[in-house]
C-alpha cells in the first residue's frame, strides 16, 4: 500500500501545483510547450539511459520479446473491435475512427513513461520504451488510416521520424552489449531522469486549469469512451496477464501502460483529417479526471494480484 498512497499523493500534489501555476499565469502555453519538449528530448532518453545500464539478462531479454507480441495483439484486437462495433452507430467513417483510436491509443509517452519510472522502474522502463515503439508504427499507419475519408498513402517518413522509436533502439542496444557506463554518470543522469513525473503531471494539471467543466460532464459519448479506455481495456489486460502467470513487473507494465487517459495526439491528428476534434479534447480532459480514481485502483490491483517470477 506504501506505493500507492506515495504514487497517488505525488500526483494529486504536482497536478494542484501545475493547476495553480496555470492560475496565476506562471504555466502559459509557451511554457507547457516547452517543458514538454524537454520531457521528449531530455527527460525521457535519461530514464531510458539509466534503465539501459541495468545488468543484462536473458529474462528481461524475452520479457521484451513478451511485451513486442503482447502490443501488437492488443492492438489488433482493440481498434478491430472498436472500431467494427462502432460503425453501425456512428454515420461519419472518421467518427468511428476516432472512438477507436481514443481507446485503443493512450498517452503512454510522458505520462505512461513517468508512471511506470515510479512503480515498476528498471526493466518496466525498456518495456515501455519497446510497447511505445510499437504504438508509434501502428498509430502512424493502421491508426491514421481509421481517419482517412479516402486511400491515401501510409507515411512511412512520419513513423520513422518520430524520435522515441530512435531512443528507445538505442537504450536496447546500450543494454545488450557488455560495457557499462561509470556510476556517477548513470547516478546523475538518474537524477535528471526524475523529473519525469513532476514535470508531466505538472503540465496535465495546468491544461485541467483551460477546461470548461459542463463540456466534459455534458458529453455522453465521452463518458462510454472513457469507460472502455479508462477500465473496461486495462480491467481486461489485468485479468489476462493473471491468468497467463506473466511475471509481474512486465505485467504491471502492460496494465498501467493500458490504464492511462487517451493521447493527446488524437486531437493533432484529428484536426488534420478534419474530424470531431471536440469529442477528443473532451474525452482527453475527461480521461485524465477520472486517471485520479483508477490509476490508483489498478496499482493496488497489481500489486494484490501480480506475482514476482
């Protein structure tokens, strides 16, 4: 229970510190802009540097080979039932695109990353870092192809830009080979990787300050798409991988990683192709309310419920 009231105050605290520095017009737009860059380019590849440097094993090895198949099975089934489900309810295509790209894709880059840094840490982190190199190759492809009102070609340039892929191949291949960087060097790059988690919730925190709150209460279709994202999909995963005797820091990985509020990046992509943009920003901010209840919930699962192997 130590780790889930210490995860669960550390969030409620650095979310009312980001909300009341929105207030007062310390958090602008040009600052959340910026820290997040720094979440991306600096923040997240010394996290993965450190949990690079851990001892090599042949368990977290297959545990990454776990996480590779367990990913692209997750997706295939989610979007396929999302978004087959959802078609003969919604008579806009890119609307049932939407539903299932707001479960099926969570934020798993910073806020998962950060999480899991707290919670699982060490080998957790190159599982994270191998499911978000999975997500980005299927949102880039299958994902913005739900969205697509005709053919159009999948960018293979946009998956293979995207820099978390590129960090996270490194962090693997600096785990793999034998030589391992000085321990003052990992230890105060340690130390920068921490920020991870103020910073991000920090920034969640201030967009709660810009939402309008009867929007995200009024909003009935977000409300069953937070259903699905927020506990029916990592409900489904936990029961899965306990039945399965998946050793528990992958497992509580995967869980977590599927119990986070949908990515922001729907809403980039969503005004690209010109679809209900409003639905996703609501159901984003709505998500990440209701994470205050069940992130905690699903931690206390995990470790009630997962067992070490």
């Amino acid at each position: 229970m130590s780790v889930l009231v210490s995860i669960t105050l550390k969030i409620f605290v650095l979310m009312a510190a980001g909300f009341f520095a929105a207030h007062f017009k310390i958090m602008d737009e040009a600052v959340k802009r910026g820290l997040s860059e720094m979440l991306i380019y600096i923040f997240l590849p010394a996290n993965l540097f450190v949990s690079s440097q851990a001892d090599f094993s042949i368990k977290q090895m297959i545990g990454i080979g776990y996480t590779i198949v367990f990913t692209l099975v997750y997706y295939a089934i989610v979007i396929s039932l999302c978004y087959f489900g959802s078609c003969p309810f919604f008579k806009d295509k890119t609307k049932s695109g939407m539903f299932s790209l707001l479960i099926a894709f969570a934020n798993t880059g910073f806020i998962g990353m950060s999480i899991i840094r707290e919670t699982v840490a060490g080998s957790g982190l190159l599982y994270a870092a191998v499911y978000n190199c999975i997500f980005d190759v299927v949102y880039f492809s299958i994902g913005v192809m739900l969205l697509q009102s005709e053919k159009e070609k999948i960018s293979i340039y946009a998956i293979m830009k995207n820099v978390i892929i590129w960090i996270a191949i490194a962090a693997i291949i600096l785990y793999v080979i034998p030589y391992r960087f000085p321990v003052v060097l990992t230890e105060t790059v340690d130390v920068l990787g921490g920020c991870m988690l103020p910073v991000s919730m920090m920034i969640i925190g201030a967009e709660l300050y810009t939402i309008k709150p009867d929007e995200v209460l009024k909003d009935k279709v977000a409300y069953i798409t937070s259903f699905f994202r927020m506990i029916l999909v990592p409900a489904i995963t936990l029961v899965v991988l306990v039945l399965l005797h998946v050793e528990k820091s992958l497992a509580m990985t995967m869980v977590l990683l599927t119990a986070m509020p949908s990515g922001s990046l729907n809403v980039i992509i969503g005004r690209k192709y010109d679809a209900d943009v409003k639905y996703a920003a609501t159901t984003i901010m709505q998500n990440t309310i209701i994470m205050l209840l069940t992130l905690p919930a699903f931690i206390y699962l995990c470790e009630r419920f997962l067992i070490n192997s």
